[in-house]
C-alpha cells in the first residue's frame, strides 16, 4: 500500500514547488507594473559587449506625466534599453528642483531641468542651500518657452497686468515655479502682488477653464499639450513680455533669452514676443567616463525617435549641444564631442 500512495504524493510536492517558482518570477514584474511614478522601457534585446553600459539601470527623472520632459525621457528610455539592452526607465515628478535633487542624492542616474535651476544648484542659491557638486551636464537640449496665458476675458495682456490677478505659477518648487518668480521679479512683480495658486499643466488648464483662475505660466517646449487642449474650451490670450525690459533682466540673468512663439501655435494670428530657457540634461558625476560616452553618442545618434516623440526635440542638435552649459561637462560628453570635431 505504501508504494500505491508514494508517487502521487511526490508528484504534487514537485507541482507545489513550481508553482512557488512561477509566482515568485512574476512578483517583480506586477510590482513595476503597479507603480504609476515610473514608466519602465525595459526590453529584452540583447546588446552585444561593446555597446553593454557598465551600469544596469538607467533612471530618468522627468517632470509632469502630460509634459514634454516625460514624453522626450521615457523615448531616451526606450533608446537606451534598446541600444544597451539596460533596465530603463523614467520617473514622474515636479520637474526640475525635485530632478536636481533626486540626482545629487543619488535617487536618478540622469535627469533633465531647467538652466536656471541648474544655475541655483550650482552656485548654491535660491533652492538650494549650499553649492552642489556632484552633478555634470551631458548636452544643452530645446528651449523651454515661458508661455503666459490668460483667459481672453480677463483683459490681461501683458505681465504688468498680472498684479492683483489670480495666476498659477505651477508646482511648487518646479521649474515653471522657479521661471515665473524670476520674470515677475524682473518686472518689479512679487508674490505679494498677486494671487498665487502652485499648479501644475494640467491642473492649471482645468482651473482656468472652470474660471478659477485669470492667468497661468507654462515653462515647456512647444507646443504645450495643456494649452493645447485648453484652447479647444476656452477664448485664450498669449501674454506678450516687453523684450526691452526683457533685455535688461538678462544682463543680470543671462539664461533668459528673447524669444517668439509663432504665429498660429495656439490660434495666435501673431507671433507673441517672450523668453525661453534652456533645458539641460545632466548626469550624476560618478557615472563613468565610458558610460557617459555611450550616452552622450546614442543621444545624438538617436534624435530622429526624439523628434518623433515631441516636436520640441526638433531644436536639439549636435552643434548647439555644448552652447551656454552651466554645470561641468562630463568627461564622456567631452570626449564624443572632441571626437565629433575631430572628424
């Protein structure tokens, strides 16, 4: 009898025990699946030895889900799996300040932020307590077009209009945040002087639409796809920035530059006079030389799938890659592009 029952009982301990197996391997990947500040690009092509990177993961930290920051990163993700057959992916968050952080304490491995933010981190002001040096820049990326809207009823058609008035400066701390104190200040406006709500793109479109507030800063490429969205429910005027004194706050700012947004982008029949800023794509410091190499080539070497994720990647280029960089050049940025003019 002992013989009848012994097979059985074996067979059904080896099942148990694969079943532990299988669910153990499907565990991460419901995880990674479940988390919604992440957006994983990880594929299973495999890389050949010379394009592997020394390092596993590549994270990027982006900005709001609907910006152009999370729609250029998560395609330098997939750019990056593909080519290094690396786990990449990118990260959600309140854009610039937040990235800068993320990335000194070491959170990130890569990602993009503002000029002016960069600046701050560097010199150590404004956000940031005390100089930050464990940061370098891979390339100088698009402008960043401070477009500020208003609803046309409103009646506000220029920054001096914007005292007294209700307004979103965006997420707290973001660099949109950090682009419209900066300009108000520059035209004598503080944040006493006006109504301050922290919203970012998306909230900031549904409050103006549902008549909350009178007027909003968006600090992206373009064309914004909030703005976008939100001209198609609401009358929208394009604030214009007087570039004589737009000229005189980039003697002291000098990451500011004159700008345009063109004729037709949100309806305007007009290009509308403004600023934009540089968007800066920068590293953690001790990534290798070899890694930051590969990075910086595939970059380059990729930016056709860029331009097809956003058309603000269009403004990227190899030979404006390394004009007005405000943190220290990676050694492996440096030696692609001494590489590129060598040839």
């Amino acid at each position: 009898m002992k013989s009848i029952y012994k097979m059985p009982l074996l067979a059904a301990m080896i099942a148990a025990s694969m079943t532990l197996v299988a669910c153990s391997d499907k565990a991460p990947a419901d995880n990674a699946a479940n988390d919604s500040a992440t957006t994983d690009t990880s594929t299973d092509t495999a890389a050949t030895a010379g394009d592997k990177l020394e390092t596993k993961f590549v994270t990027i930290a982006t900005g709001g889900a609907s910006g152009p920051y999370n729609i250029i990163g998560t395609s330098l993700a997939e750019i990056y799996a593909k080519t290094f057959g690396v786990n990449a992916k990118t990260q959600t968050t309140g854009a610039s300040v937040e990235n800068v952080n993320l990335l000194t304490q070491g959170k990130v491995d890569m990602v993009l932020a503002l000029s002016d933010v960069v600046t701050d981190a560097v010199e150590g002001k404004n956000d940031f307590k005390a100089p930050i040096a464990n940061i370098q820049q891979i390339a100088v990326l698009y402008p960043n077009v401070i477009q500020v809207v208003a609803s046309e009823k409103s009646g506000i058609k220029n920054i001096e209009d914007l005292k007294g008035k209700r307004i979103a400066v965006g997420d707290q701390g973001s660099g949109t945040e950090v682009n419209a104190r900066t300009l108000l200040e520059g035209f004598g406006i503080t944040y006493d002087d006006v109504k301050v709500d922290y919203l970012g793109f998306a909230d900031a479109a549904d409050a103006m639409k549902a008549g909350k507030i009178e007027a909003a800063f968006f600090s992206s490429g373009l064309p914004n796809s909030s703005l976008l969205e939100l001209e198609q429910g609401i009358k929208l005027q394009l604030v214009t920035i007087n570039q004589d004194k737009l000229k005189k706050i980039i003697e002291t700012k000098p990451y500011f530059k004159t700008f345009e947004i063109p004729a037709g982008t949100y309806g305007n029949d007009v290009a509308i006079p403004t600023t934009a800023v540089m968007n800066a794509l920068l590293v953690r410091s001790d990534i290798s030389e070899e890694d930051g190499y590969k990075l910086t080539k595939a970059l380059f070497e990729n930016l056709d799938g860029l331009k097809n994720a956003h058309q603000a990647a269009n403004d990227i280029s190899l030979e404006t890659a390394q004009v007005g960089m405000v943190a220290p050049i990676h050694p492996g940025a440096k030696k692609y592009y001494d590489e590129k003019a060598a040839k």
